[in-house]
C-alpha cells in the first residue's frame, strides 16, 4: 500500500503554504452545489470498488478526495467522466443527470480529467498540444484539411494557456523533451484549453520531485483563486490537501469513510485509524 505523505501539525493550525489561500476566500466562495454522486455503485464481477458513494461538490471550491490505494478514488472519478458507467446510482452535474452520456459528451459539458499517468501527444510541441485540445471543443474539431490559418484563434488561446502554466519559454519543444514536471504542468494546460467549469485531477503530483510539487499546486491554487473553476483532487501528499482543501471526502474500500473541513478530517480518530495513523493525534 502507497503510505501517505504527512506533515505533523495540530488540526487548528496548519502551516500557511505558498499556494494556501487566505479565510477570506474561503468565506466568499460559491456555495452552489455543481457537481453530484449520489449512491454510487460500482461492481467488477465479485469486487465491489465503489459502494454507496455520495458527495456534493460546490462551485468554485477544492473538494478533496483521499485514502490509501484500492479505496476506490480513482474509479470514483472514473464514474464521474463517464469513462466507467455505474452499477447502481447518478452523476449531477448542474441539475442533470449525466450518468448515462459518453465521455466525450460530459467533456463537452464542462467536465475535464486528468490521469495519474502523464498523458500528452509526445511527437507534438507544447503549443500543438494545447492547440488540439481547443480545438477539439470548437467548431473544428472535425476539419481536418484546413490551412492552418485558419485556426488562429485556437493557437491564440493556446499560447494564453502555455503563459498560464508557466511553459511560455517551451511552447515550441516536443512533449518528448519535457522533464516530468513540466508534463504535469503541459497536461494541467490541455485540460485548461477546454475551459471546464470542473476539473477532476488525479494525483497530479505523482512521480513529480518534492521541490517541483509547489509549483504545481500554486498553480492549481491561483486556477481556484480565479473562482470560476472547481476542482476535485485526488492526492497522497497530505501536506498539499490540508493547505488547498475547502472540504475532502475519505474513501476506504470503496466507501465515505468520513467528509468535513480540513481540521475536522485531521481530528476524526475513524480517519486516523484507517488513513492517516498516529501523527494528527
């Protein structure tokens, strides 16, 4: 079992981090329900992965999602993309029921993922990457015989995505070249080039260096600050959820093990038992 990465601190005192944002913004953030699970069930033959699995996340918010490997995190945002379809339950996402839509469809809506494996077109620059992505939400997603001028404004917007993720200097090199940082950060501006009212990241920091991961997250952070965005994140660093988190939800064999504020997460002994051990005691 992947063992969580934590930081000792007492619940009603966490460090303030770089890419922490003020109580200010958590007062003021929406508090509109955008994104739903209700009951969700998930079967794979005998194994029950996701089991009676409901949460509510509000626009504009980070909504947390943790627990060891196997609790079912990974196949929860499975349910939500559409990429697997439930064996019992919905997905809202804006008062619609969205269980039963493709991929592709969900993605149209607003709805955009990232995977805990790097996932870029490598024989691409950086632009190129970004640039498909935009276009494939457009009205061009299917002509492919134009000149390429004629896609100027997708290579606009494209470049204003490359200068938000801090690859402004790389926007010309393969994806190939990148080391594995500045990958995470290319794959962040893929999803970003769809502009989807949600973001589902899964474990976005994985396999990044400990000096590359604030970076990333004050990225992530300033996306949230922008408040039109709301991200679901999937992470093992608990030093990262409990500074970023408006509110996390603890999975464990595929069920809600527990749900609340950073603070009241760190103090909930069912969740220390099972996930975070001994150091939020």
């Amino acid at each position: 079992m992947k063992s969580p990465v934590l930081i000792i601190l007492h619940p009603s005192s966490f460090i303030p981090h770089p890419f922490s944002w003020s109580m200010d913004d958590q007062i003021t953030k929406v508090t509109s329900v955008i994104l739903e699970a209700e009951h969700l069930r998930k079967d794979f033959g005998g194994l029950i992965a996701v089991e009676d699995v409901s949460l509510r996340a509000r626009a504009g918010s980070l909504h947390s999602i943790i627990g060891p490997n196997g609790a079912g995190k990974t196949t929860l945002f499975n349910l939500l993309s559409g990429v697997l379809k439930p064996t019992a339950g919905r997905v809202i996402f804006r008062g619609r029921d969205i269980t039963p839509l493709p991929p592709h469809r969900i993605a149209h809506l607003g709805i955009g993922r990232s995977f805990q494996i790097t996932n870029v077109f490598p024989n691409l620059t950086v632009l190129e990457n970004v640039r498909l992505a935009a276009q494939a939400m457009g009205r061009d997603s299917l002509n492919l015989f134009a000149p390429a001028a004629h896609f100027h404004q997708y290579v606009e917007h494209a470049m204003r995505v490359v200068e938000q993720v801090g690859l402004h200097g790389k926007a010309d090199l393969l994806a190939s070249v990148l080391p594995h940082g500045d990958k995470r950060k290319l794959e962040l501006g893929i999803l970003l080039a769809s502009d989807p009212q949600v973001l589902l990241l899964d474990e976005p920091t994985a396999g990044m260096a400990s000096e590359q991961v604030p970076q990333l997250m004050a990225l992530i952070a300033d996306i949230r600050k922008q408040g039109n965005k709301t991200i679901l994140l999937v992470e093992h660093n608990m030093d990262v959820v409990m500074n970023v988190s408006d509110a996390i939800t603890v999975m464990h064999y595929g069920k809600v093990l527990a749900e609340g504020t950073p603070a009241q997460i760190a103090a909930n002994e069912q969740v220390q038992k099972a996930y975070l051990g001994e150091l939020y005691r």
